[in-house]
C-alpha cells in the first residue's frame, strides 16, 4: 500500500491573446499544473507550478517561456483540488467526534435505566494488556444489578466488541457478580449493546 506520493495534477487554465507560430492562430490557452504531496492517495501540499501553452486550434505545444508570458500576472493559484485531501480528513474527524459523543450519550442513558439481557464492554484498570471485558445483565433490583463476566478478556475494543455482539451463554463465567447500580455507571463503559441490539442467547 502506498503511504505518500508526489506528482502533477492538473489546475487552472486561462486564455491569452498569443499567436501560434504554427497555424496563425491569435488566442491561445495557459495550463498550470500543481505538483501535490499525497497521503494515502488524497492530495495534502501544493509544493510547485509548471505550466504550458498550447494552441486552441491545431493543439501544438510551446514553452511559455518562448513567448515572455508574464506568468504572475495571470494570478493562477492553487486549485481546490491540491486540498481536497484536507477537506475529507476534516470531515472524517468530525464524523468520528459525532459518533462519539452519540455513543457516550447512548451508554449514559442506558446505564441509568439497565435493562436484563443487556451486554456491557468496559475497560478494566487492572490489566493493562487486556483491558476489556464483556458482561450481561442477568438480574436487576432496587439497589444492585447481577452479573455474568465474560470468560476471556481481550486487548482490543473491537475485538471484545465483535464478541460481545456474538456472545452465547458458554462465553461467560457462572459466577455472579453484584455490583450496585452507582458502581454500574461508574465503570469506563465502551460499548453498551441493548438487548434488542445483541445476539445473546
């Protein structure tokens, strides 16, 4: 996979008042070309211009330098398109923000009203390598919610997540555990899957 290039993309063009040496043509046309730096295919950073004339009638080609053209006079800037690698990051970035805070507020609602079959995935402090784990809701009262951990602990979200979604009754541990509902909303909660959500059995 290529990580950066470099390369010439095409920009702006203008037309001139110039007579082709070749067919007598009076209006030729300026082409700028930008060379851009490139992250994974999306241009970033217009470093360079290059530019070239051609005849709108018969196409032939000349060096601009050939007809003393006064290159800063025509104003040709980077086009939008030299930056449009920036615009997409942005615009990624800001989904991943809204995406997160949709799920920060999706786990504090359900943590204030835990329903029975619903499969948590927080991150444990205790265990750096593999933080996160997976339990499900097997028992609700006034004070206290029970538990069924899962039986393995994973060192990726995703990973623990992608189980969780998947869980059967053999994934987890017999034990029950007790934890009030204060504790509950106090743990670093994830991923909180409802029950209508999740594939537990």
């Amino acid at each position: 996979m290529i990580l950066y290039s470099y390369g010439p993309q095409e920009g702006s063009t203008k037309t001139i008042n110039a007579k082709c040496s070749h067919c007598g043509a009076e209006t030729m046309a300026i082409t700028m070309f930008q060379k851009v730096f490139s992250l994974f295919g999306l241009p970033i950073i217009p470093y360079s211009k290059s530019y070239s004339l051609h005849c709108l009638n018969c196409n032939s080609n000349y060096d601009p330098n050939t007809y003393n053209i006064d290159i800063k006079s025509l104003k040709m800037n980077y086009t939008w398109k030299a930056f449009i690698g920036w615009v997409i990051i942005i615009a990624f970035f800001s989904w991943l923000q809204v995406d997160s805070d949709k799920n920060v507020q999706k786990i504090a609602a359900y943590a204030q009203s835990p329903q029975i079959e619903d499969v948590v995935v927080y991150k444990s402090k205790d265990n750096s390598k593999t933080p996160y784990i997976f339990f499900k809701i097997i028992k609700i009262d006034s004070e206290k919610v029970y538990l069924l951990a899962s039986k393995y602990a994973y060192n990726k979200l995703h990973k623990a997540y992608l189980e969780a979604e998947d869980a059967v009754q053999s994934d987890f541990d017999t034990e029950v555990v007790e934890i009030t509902k204060d504790g509950l909303k106090n743990l670093q909660v994830e991923k909180w899957i409802r029950k209508t959500q999740a594939k537990v059995k």
